[in-house]
C-alpha cells in the first residue's frame, strides 16, 4: 500500500494555522492554557498512582475534592503555596519548578 504523505501537516505547522505564530497573544493563550492542562493531567494521574480518592488526597492536603476536581480539570487558577501542599502533603513528593526563555 502506497503511502502518499502530500497531506499531511506538521504538529508545529498546525498549530501555527490554529492560534498563529508563536509570541503572538492567540498562540501564548494557547500555550499557557495547555501548560494548565498538562498540569491538572499530571496531578491526576500521581494521584492515581497512589492509590488516592480527589477526597483523600484533598484530606491530606487540607482543602477540598472540589477544588482538587478543580485543579485535575482546569490548573489555571491554582496558587502555588495549594500546589505545593498537593504535591509535598498530600502526594509525598518535592516540587520543583523551572523556568525558560
């Protein structure tokens, strides 16, 4: 079977059809709102890991299994000192954060 790759489009190039170059502000929404959503997918899936319930781990860290659905679904808003008592209190793990330019 012949495999005809004329119409196929790049990841890097749909995205820049999508939400426009990147630095523009459409493609930075994009990018920060995907980073949120990598965060909440993340949390996710170490709570999982650990065998937790959004209700225990939101006993764990001392807040709520709404505000941790929340976080799993929709980072944006999240404060750093709440994740980091997700991450250290309620997942045993260490955070460690980097940035890049």
């Amino acid at each position: 079977m012949k495999n005809d790759n004329k119409n196929l489009t790049s990841f890097k190039d749909h995205l820049t059809e999508q939400y426009g170059e990147p630095g523009t502000p459409s493609r930075d929404q994009f990018e920060q709102e995907f980073e949120t959503f990598k965060l909440g997918v993340m949390l996710q899936e170490l709570r999982k890991e650990k065998g937790l319930t959004q209700k225990e781990l939101a006993e764990k860290c001392g807040t709520t299994k709404n505000y941790i659905s929340r976080v799993e679904n929709d980072a944006s808003d999240i404060r750093l000192s709440t994740l980091m008592r997700i991450v250290n209190d309620g997942l045993g793990g260490h955070l460690r954060l980097s940035v890049n330019f």
